[in-house]
C-alpha cells in the first residue's frame, strides 16, 4: 500500500470560486503593505548599520540587569533579547545585543566592545563574546540597493525567459505569483518583526526560485493540454493540467518542508529566520501557482490553436472570461 | 525500448564515482586537513615534528581537496575596508614644493620672490612678487608635469597648473587622480597581504572590492580588533627637519611647515617641514634591537638613493635636530651628530619589546599609501562555528532521512531508487565544492538541505508521469520510457527559471549569500544529473534483470 496525499484521479474545480481566493490573497497583501508602512520591517545591521553582539554565559540572563548596566554608556538605542534552542546545553545562556550605528563613525569601535564587556562582566563575570559584528552605514545603505536589484534582476529574468519559452500571458501569470509571494513574505516579517537581514534577501530569491519552479510545471502541462485538447475549453484545460499535476505538486512541497521543518527545529537559531522564510515562501508558493498564477493566466487568455490564425482572436476573446 | 548505450552506462557510473570520490575526503576532515598541511609543510623544507606521519595519514593517491569552511562555521575575522584615496592627493601635492621651489627660484630674476600661500590641502598656492611674469612661470611649473600611466588616462598629464592673479595654483589632474586611487588601492591591497602573511595566519582571504575596498577575512583569529592592529596602522614613516619645540598645538606653524605631537612626551609639539627628507618608502630592512641603553629599538636600513639622501642632508645639516615622524606622532627628535653616510639608523623611544617587534613587521612590509576606514567588522568565536557546524549537521542527517522515509512509502522500490540518487546526489555536490574550492556557509549548508527537499522533484515528475502513462497501459517499459520523455520539458524548465535564480544570486550577493548560491547552484546541477540520468540508468538496469510483467510506481 502506498502512501498518497492526494487521492488518485482528481478533478477538482480550482476556478469556481474566483474572486473567493483572488479576495483572500488580495486582502493579505494589502494588509502585508500596511503592515509594510505603518509599521516597517525590523532590519537586521546589514540593512541599518550598528553592531550586534552575540553573548554567552552559564549564569541565568536577566535582560533588565543587562540593559542596567549598559545605560551609563550611553550607546544610543540598545536592544536587548534573549535567545533559547534546543540545540543548547542546559547552562548555555545566550543573548543578542544590538547597539544602534554609533554617530560619526563607520564600524564600532574596539574600545565600545571593550567597555561593553567590562560593563556587562560587572552582571555576569564569565560572560564571552561568541560573536561581533559592525555593519557602518555607508554599506548598509549599499546592501539595501543591491539587495532591492536582485529581487528585481531575478523577477525580470524569469520574465524574460518564460516569455521566451511559453507566451506573454504566461510570463505575467509567473510574475503576479512572485510578486504575490515576495509581497506576502515582507509583510509576513513586518507582521511578526523578525529580523530582516541579509540572508532573508536570500531566502526570498529562492522562494522566488521555488515557486516558479511549481509554477511552471503546471504551465508545462497546460501547454501539453492545449495542444493535446484543442477543441476544450481553456477553463477545463486549466483545471485538468492543475489535477494532473496535483499529486506532484503536493509531493515536492512535502519532501522540501520535511527537509526545511528538521532545519528549522535542529539546525540552531543563527539560520531560523532565513529557514522560517523558506517555509512560508514554499507554502505561499504553492498555493500561488495554483491560485494566482493560473487565475492570471485565465483571465489573460490564450492563444489557441497555432495551425489556423483564424480561429484565435475568436477563441481569445470568447476565453477572456470564461 | 528501454535501452541506454554501453557507453553512456559507463560515463554515468564513471561520473558518480569520480564525484564521489572527489567528496571523500570530507568525511575524514581533520585527518585530510591535517595531511594536507602536512604536505605542505614538507614541501616548503620542514622536516620532523611527525609531518612525515600526518602526512601518511591520508593515501596520496586520494583525492585531498576539501570544501572550504566559512568563517561563520570555522570562526574568525572579517573586516571591510576602505582606502582613503584622497589621502594620497595632498602627499603628493606637497611633495611638489621644494621641486617647484627650486625651479621658480632659479629665474628669480624674471618673476621675483615667490611665496607659499596658505591653501587647501590638496592644492599648491604660490604667489609671485612681479604679477606681470606670471604666465611665463605658470609654464614653468607646467614643465614639471609628467604624462600620466594608465589605460584611460592616455596623452594626459599629472599636473592641472592654473593662474589665480598673482599666484599658481597647481592641483593633480583628474586623469592622475583616477590613475592615483587605482594605484594606491592595488598598494594598499598588496601591503595588507604582506603584513598578514608576516605574522603568518592560514587560508587568509585578501580581495579588492569595488573602486576603493578591500574585503580581508582571516580564519581563527580570535577578533577582529586584533586583525585591525595589524593591518590599520598606516605606518606612515618620515624623517623632517624641525623648526622648533614648543608646548602649544595652536601656534602658528609658517607655511609650508607642521605641529605635531610627540609620541611619549606629553605636552611637547614639535614644528617640522612638511616635506620630508626620507621617507618609510626608502627603507629596505626593518628589525626590532636594543639600543645602547639596553632599551627596545627598531633599527632599519635605507635603499641607496634614500641613503644618499640622508647622507647629504646629515652632511649639510650637523648640529640640528631632525624628526623621525610616524603617523602623525614625532617619536623622536635627535640632533645630528655627524655626517651619516652608511643609511642605516636606528629609532629609539619608549617602546616595549611587542611595539618594536611590531614597527619593525610594519615598516619592513611597507606603509600603506592611504588610511583605511573600516566599514564592516564581523568576528565569529570558533566555538559558534562549531555548534553552527554539529547543529547543520544533524538537521541535513534529519531532513535527509525524513525524505528517504517519504519517498520509499510513496514510492515502493522506484522511491528506492530515488533515494540512491539523493544520496549520490548529496556526494556530488560535496564532490563539486571539493573540485572547485568552494567556501561552506551556513546558509551553504541551508542550500544543501533546500536541494534534499527538491532534489527529489525531478524524480517525482518523472514517476507521477510513468503513473500516468501506465493508466493507458501501454506495457510498463514504454510507461518508463513515455515518463521519461514528457517529463523532461517540466523538469528542464523549472530548474532552468531556479538556476536563473542562483545565478543573480552569485553574481549580486556577496558573503555567505554567495555561499547559499553556490551550493543552490550546484544542487540543481547535480538533481537534473541524478534524475534524469542516474535513476533512469538505475531503473533500466533493474527492469532488465527483472524483466516484470506489471509495474506499480
């Protein structure tokens, strides 16, 4: 007996409530952009500068006696935050220091670290230093520029390149699903304001990776199908290529999470909120392929049957809201 | 039907197990990493110490290449720095005085006395007593421009000479700018090498980045403040004459000169020349010694022209006092004693043993050109590496597991063989990494897992497609034969539009983006490879042998 998610011979209807799912997807994005604006992301120091320092002592933390004997410093905005995993020993206790982009000065100074540790040795005496990192503003606001052309750079190329291997409806189905996903990711980490640096940007091309991944295998298939059907309708065709290609669809998904779960849960809290991004990105990815990528292709149309030029303008328009 | 080429069959297998072998080594890091610097020592000259044993630790017929461990798994420094380009204006600038000194006083009778003006630091203002000659000795100065060396700067020269009523301006060109900041920045990037390789760390990565950056990641050191010792003293060496010695930093200095601090007397300013006699660039040898007194000292040894030139000028110059300057600070101000013809000198001061050691490592690697500013500092503890290392591990171990598990129970024996693919899979891109030096990150190892999960992609496609096929009962090996070949479009397309991804991702990111990239990349490769090669050649080898009537996928 195997194992299957998905029953055998699907043929479920994945457009007959249209404006139900586009509504839903609709109303989070919105409320991701709100989110976005109103409150604005919590960038890590790749992205606003300042140092953060990664402490480790066997002595229980109180965050309040840390932030105490910090404050004669006088180092502008510090936070503070404790941070727990399953992968440490039971009198490992380590917090996350930031200190906000000291005025004047590019990367923090060794004598800032210093009277920080001498500072914080007076709560917890054997407390190390498991890591420093000072990001100046001058490369920050850099990593920020390169970061936004890579998500653009990414997003315009697989334009291009569907455009090239399907049609243009199909590259603009692709591409409202990315921009659905990056969207929904963003508003995800402003929502729950985790930190937004470097490797999120990362996160976020590869989910931009993954979900065209999904998205073109189904786009694969309606295109096997348009030809193969040439007489069905395009609604039909888009329904029988998503069932077809569900079991698969669904399968991927499962190995990637199973692989990115572990990772999440085992593999320490340097990488959890590039892994958290992933997950959602891989979730959020699936359900736009099926959802919004092929919602936008069926509204677009397409251009049927390439043998006689004749037909298609009638069967485009007569597929535009169908 | 269902056939692969002989020789196809072999390059397949030749290529999983040169792969494969090329990752060994991973699994016995310590024991490779140590033969590997084993060997290196013994080829470099060194003998005993048990090299010869760690050496044969590892058969030198094997494959000895390693993946590279980033510094946020191995621990250590990285520090971003900028040259300050614009430095390097103002020293050269001010070098041109007492050339264009020279020159405008020898027609003294043309154009009068001429006098220094006051003028921002990167400019020369010389002002000249018969305002009507002024063109003829702005030309004058224009003779002392040399045509600039570079690619872009062609039939240019160094100098901008221009007339402001009575005075010359001279400024550099904008051609000898650009030419300056290229020159300067390959300096400073070769000088920071030199200094790092003096006090002899591992595996240091020193690369330019950008116009005027340089990226230096040490592994295993143990801050990077340490690292900032080393490589942020510009060093900067001169010998001046002095004006004078005074205790007010706000006096008037007179055109031309300075006041700077002394080193270890507090309160005491010395007026110096701004141009000097000699400078560090002359020196050929630098080692840290003891002076008369028993005292730490750096004694060092000028080049021929530098002690030509300190030679005539302690001939000229007996019994006044000239400054042995450094960054800024006058170490000391002894008073010429006598004609010092040999070119070797020795600085004293109150130094510790490590300063001197130190001074002497700086000024035999060379100064740097320019300051640098430090834009980025991060220090990873090894101990963090560490964990980051044991944590990844055991979350590829879990992940890895989980998908053989699910495979098989979706799959039955064609999940099987899914999963000798992964694993294969997994060896290869190890296999990769070795072969091209690649730098492990976390996020690397992120990107290994990612691959786990969608390395198995490819082989559904194909085994949910032969399920289809098999519908139409066609007979099992065309089913295989039909999956294989409708599914290689979908699969083609998706990892193309994923590559694409990886792709912008190298060439934008930079650190341990790159490293996610990187192995991102290379996963991709080598799923297409295993699945559409290695499983195909696995399944067709097994429906031979079993020749089955009936197939259930």
């Amino acid at each position: 007996m195997r194992l299957r998610l998905v029953p055998q011979d699907t043929k479920w209807d994945f457009f007959s409530r249209p404006f139900l799912w586009l509504g839903i997807s609709g109303a989070l994005m919105v409320a991701a952009m709100v989110s976005f604006f109103v409150v604005g992301l919590n960038f890590g120091i790749d992205f606003k500068g300042g140092t953060t320092i990664r402490t480790e002592s066997a002595q229980q933390v109180v965050v309040s006696e840390y932030r105490d004997a910090l404050v004669p410093l006088e180092l502008g905005d510090v936070t503070i935050t404790e941070v727990f995993d399953v992968n440490f020993d039971e009198n490992q206790n380590v917090t996350m220091i930031r200190i906000q982009a000291q005025e004047g000065e590019e990367a923090v100074t060794a004598d800032v670290i210093r009277e920080v540790e001498v500072a914080l040795k007076t709560v917890a005496p054997d407390i190390t230093f498991v890591s420093v990192e000072s990001v100046g503003p001058k490369v920050s606001g850099e990593l920020i520029q390169t970061a936004v052309i890579a998500v653009l750079l990414a997003i315009g190329a697989v334009l291009i390149y569907i455009w090239l291997r399907f049609e243009w409806q199909f590259a603009l189905g692709a591409v409202a699903a990315l921009v659905h996903d990056v969207v929904l990711t963003i508003g995800v980490f402003s929502e729950l304001q985790i930190k937004f640096d470097l490797a999120i940007i990362a996160a976020l091309l590869t989910i931009v990776g993954y979900s065209l991944n999904d998205t073109v295998v189904v786009f694969d298939r309606v295109r096997e199908n348009l030809r193969k059907y040439k007489k069905m309708e395009l609604k039909e065709v888009m329904n029988l290529s998503i069932n077809e290609t569900l079991s698969r669809t669904v399968m991927t998904s499962v190995t990637t999470l199973l692989a990115l779960i572990s990772l999440f849960v085992l593999g320490g809290d340097v990488i959890r909120g590039f892994v958290f991004a992933m997950i959602w990105g891989v979730i959020v990815g699936t359900y736009s392929s099926i959802f919004i990528a092929s919602a936008v292709l069926l509204k677009l149309g397409v251009k049927r049957d390439w043998s006689k030029p004749d037909n298609t303008a009638g069967n485009q328009f007569a597929n535009v809201d169908a | 039907m269902l056939q692969i080429d002989g020789w196809k069959r072999v390059l397949i297998l030749l290529t999983c197990v040169v792969g494969l072998a090329l990752a060994l080594p991973n699994a016995f890091y310590p024991r490779v990493e140590a033969h590997n610097d084993a060997v290196a020592d013994l080829e470099a000259g060194l003998s005993g110490n048990g090299l010869e044993e760690l050496a044969a630790g590892w058969p030198s017929w094997m494959p000895s290449g390693l993946v590279n461990l980033g510094l946020d798994l191995r621990g250590g420094a990285h520090l971003l720095a900028e040259v300050q380009v614009s430095d390097v204006y103002e020293a050269r600038i001010k070098s041109m005085w007492p050339e264009v000194r020279d020159l405008l006083r020898e027609e003294r009778a043309t154009i009068g006395t001429i006098r220094l003006q006051p003028s921002p630091v990167d400019e020369l203002r010389v002002k000249i007593s018969k305002p009507e000659a002024i063109q003829e000795a702005a030309s004058l100065v224009r003779g002392l421009a040399r045509p600039v060396v570079s690619l872009t700067g062609a039939g240019a020269t160094d100098l901008q000479v221009s007339v402001d009523g009575d005075t010359i301006v001279v400024q550099l060109s904008e051609a000898e700018k650009l030419a300056t900041d290229e020159r300067t920045v390959q300096q400073a990037l070769e000088i920071v090498r030199r200094r790092i390789d003096e006090v002899g760390t591992r595996e240091p990565t020193i690369q330019r980045q950008g116009a005027d950056r340089i990226l230096i990641q040490v592994p295993g050191i143990g801050s990077a403040s340490e690292l900032k010792d080393i490589i942020g003293t510009t060093a900067q060496l001169t010998f001046n004459p002095v004006v004078g010695r005074g205790s007010n930093p706000d006096a008037s200095a007179g055109i031309g000169n300075e006041i700077l601090p002394s080193l270890d007397e507090e309160g005491v300013y010395y007026t110096i020349e701004s141009a000097p006699v000699v400078t560090g660039e002359e020196l050929v040898d630098a080692q840290p010694t003891y002076d008369q007194n028993g005292r730490p000292a750096v004694n060092f040894r000028f080049n021929p022209t530098g002690a030509r030139k300190f030679g005539d000028y302690t001939a000229e110059n007996i019994g006044s006092p000239f400054a042995i300057v450094l960054d800024g600070e006058v170490v000391s101000a002894p008073t010429i004693q006598s004609h010092i013809p040999g070119g070797s000198g020795i600085i004293t001061g109150r130094f510790t043993v490590e300063e001197t050691t130190n001074l002497a490592v700086l000024l035999r690697a060379g100064a740097l050109p320019a300051g640098l500013e430090f834009l980025e500092e991060r220090t990873i503890g090894p101990e963090l590496g560490q964990d980051s290392i044991e944590a990844g591990r055991i979350a590829c171990i879990v992940a890895f597991v989980a998908v053989l598990v699910f495979m098989f129970l979706s799959y039955g024996t064609f999940g099987l063989f899914a999963n000798i693919a992964l694993i294969i899979n997994v060896g290869l891109i190890f296999g990769l990494l070795s072969l091209i030096g690649a730098t492990l990150t976390l996020p690397g190892i992120a990107g290994i897992v990612l691959t786990i999960g969608m390395a198995v992609d490819a082989n559904v496609l194909v085994f949910e497609r032969i399920r289809e096929e098999l519908k139409t009962s066609k007979g099992p090996a065309r089913a295989i034969d039909l999956g294989y070949e409708k599914a290689l479009s979908a699969i083609l397309d998706a990892n193309i539009t994923t590559f694409i991804t990886a792709v912008i991702l190298f060439a934008v990111g930079s650190g341990p983006v790159r490293g996610f990239a990187i192995t991102l990349g290379l996963g991709i490769m080598t799923s297409v490879f295993t699945a559409i090669f290695v499983t195909r050649l696995i399944i067709v080898m097994w429906f031979e042998r079993r020749r089955p009537k009936t197939i259930e996928v």
